[in-house]
C-alpha cells in the first residue's frame, strides 16, 4: 500500500493509540521467536546489513554510564536521556539524519532562511551531521550545535563549534542573538516543552526563525498489519511508558506540543508540515521506497540501543529479553507482508521584529 508519496498528511488527533496500555509480558515474545524460528521463513531484508560504524570522537571529558555493555551520557547534571552515545548508535542516527534529507529533497530546514544569515544554533546536536552540513552551506554564520555528550568529530567546517550544554537548563546564550535555532529529535528527553520554546524564543533574534523536528514513537499501518499484538506496535508502547516513567513526554506529535508551545512562547507565521514515513521498501512510490529502506537500515543498525533504557532501566526487562523482543521486531519490520510508517511532523515559526 502506497504512502503519499512527500505531500504533508494531516493528523486527525482522535487516534487514541497513544492511551496507557500493559506492555506484553516477555513470554509473549519468546513464544513468537519460538514459531517463527520452527517455520524459518523470514523474509530477506530490503537493504544490506548497515557497514561497520566510522570511529567518532573519544573524549574523558564527562564519565559515561555503562547499562549491559552500551555507554550512555553522564550521570552529571540534571540531563537524562534514554538513547546510547556509543558508536554503533550514532551511526544509526547518521543513517536517520540521511533519510530525513532524501525527504525534504535534500533541504536542511523549511524556514525561509536569508542567504546572508550570521548565526545558527542546534540543540541536541549529537553527531553533529546536521550542524555540518548546514555550516558547509552557510560558510558566512557562525554554527554552534549543543548535547550533553561530546560525540562530535574533531574535524569540522571552521565556522563550527560544539558545545557541552543541557538545553533543560536555562541557555548561556545572550538574548535576541542567533538567527536561527534548530531542534531534532528532542522527544522523550524535554520535561517542559514551553520552557524550552522559551528560552529558544528569548536567545532567536527579532525575525529570525525556530525550526522543531520530531517522530512520532508509534509505528502504524493503514492496511491492518501493524496489530495490537506485534512487536511493532509494541515498540511505541516502550517510549510512552518509558517517557511517562522519565516525565519526560515521548508523545510530542500526538500532543501537538511543538505548535502550541512555540504559539504561548510568541512566535508567529507558525507554519506545520506532517508526513508519513514508511519502514521498509514496501511503498511502490521509489522516493518513499528508498526512504523506507533507509528507516529499516537505521533501526536494524541498533534496535536495541533505541530500546535498552527504556526497557531495562525504566520497566524492568533483562537484556536477553530484550534481545527476544527485538529478533521478533526485526523479523516482523523484514516481512513485505507489513506495511508500518511512523508519523514525522516539523514546526516552524519566527520571532515578532518589535518583540
């Protein structure tokens, strides 16, 4: 079944699939493993296993945690974030950052930027992609990317630096100061959205542009084939339980918190972008194809660097199950039976000239 190919979805809202529900119990998941394993007639994935990640930056400036042999940020500070920080997560993330510029046909942002722009911020800058690319393309402003773990490159554009900084925390940088500011992938680790739209709207300049980016942690089906039962309905359950657990909201789109938080911060010209995304080369359109086969490289890189916090700190599974639990999803994600999307909604909006 096809996606609509680019063309902005809109989301109803009245999906109640985000209501509290129990997890599965984990002998659920070892019975499936058990009959799949008996008929052994998994379909071959659509993309070839994801190379061998690029080394990045080792660095002892903050002291990592270590939960079943992945390294996650520092205890320090106030900052708590449910993804890995190792090697073979950000390589996933890049893999992300990839599929999410094949869907914007190769753009980095949708505000109407200036060409003569003097300065832009990324917050939750990870691996730092997104922050390089766009300082390759504006050689002329000066590009700062924030997270609370140093996994950036060494080797950057020289308009470029990082910074240690948790954007839960009121922001170091002055008032009206930087023309753009950019967010990605913020869900399940802001407590207070209107608090973060804030301070994004006291440090942007008058006129210019905040520009938030966020997935919706469900995967969906319009055909039925995403049931109540599988792992891949599962999957959304582990970061609404998990982010409920953090106080840490993994529900931004469902809770259209990027809108109404940017609208009571004073941005105005609010513009909303909805998409369907879907996971796997199922969708006869060849962009959405190959995007969907980018979005399974991504997850079967680490599906358990995205699910290990969650499942192991926050609901108690062992690492064995999960391990059960994702050699399950992986099977279902590589059947061509399945046709699950998730939804991906970016917001953006500027700040008022005489605010």
């Amino acid at each position: 079944m096809a996606l609509d190919e680019t063309t902005p979805v809109t989301v109803t809202g009245d999906d109640d699939s985000t209501t509290a529900q129990p997890l599965h119990p984990v002998t659920h998941w070892e019975q499936l493993n058990e009959e799949v394993e008996a008929q052994d007639n998994d379909a071959d994935s659509l993309i070839s296993d994801p190379a061998e990640s690029t080394a990045s930056m080792t660095s002892s400036i903050l002291s990592y945690r270590t939960i079943q042999g992945r390294t996650f940020h520092s205890e320090r500070g106030n900052a708590q974030y449910w993804a890995s920080n190792d090697e073979q997560q950000n390589e996933s993330m890049d893999i992300v950052h990839h599929f999410l510029s094949l869907l914007l046909d190769d753009k980095l942002f949708l505000s109407p930027l200036k060409d003569n722009i003097q300065s832009a911020l990324d917050i939750g800058t990870g691996t730092g992609i997104w922050a390089i690319d766009f300082a390759d393309q504006f050689p002329g402003a000066k590009v700062v990317g924030t997270d609370i773990s140093p996994i950036q490159p060494s080797w950057v554009p020289p308009n470029l630096e990082f910074h240690i900084d948790d954007c839960t925390q009121p922001w170091t940088f002055a008032p009206d100061s930087i023309d753009f500011v950019h967010m990605r992938y913020l869900f399940g680790s802001i407590k207070d959205w209107s608090a973060l739209f804030k301070e994004a709207f006291r440090t942007c300049r008058p006129g210019g542009w905040v520009e938030s980016h966020e997935a919706s942690a469900m995967m969906e089906s319009d055909d039925g084939t995403v049931t109540d039962t599988s792992a891949m309905h599962e999957w959304g359950r582990f970061f609404i339980e998990g982010g409920k657990k953090m106080g840490q909201p993994c529900t931004i789109i469902e809770d259209d918190l990027q809108q109404k938080c940017m609208r009571e911060a004073g941005f105005e010209d609010i513009q909303v972008a909805d998409y369907k995304i879907a996971i796997g080369g199922w969708p006869k359109d060849k962009k959405m194809r190959e995007i969907g086969q980018y979005v399974l490289a991504a997850l079967e890189q680490d599906f358990e660097g995205y699910v290990l916090y969650m499942a192991s700190q926050l609901l108690g599974w062992s690492m064995q199950e999960v391990k059960v639990y994702c050699a399950q999803l992986r099977r279902e994600l590589r059947s061509t039976a399945n046709h699950p999307f998730f939804r991906y909604r970016a917001v953006y909006g500027r700040k008022p000239q005489t605010s």
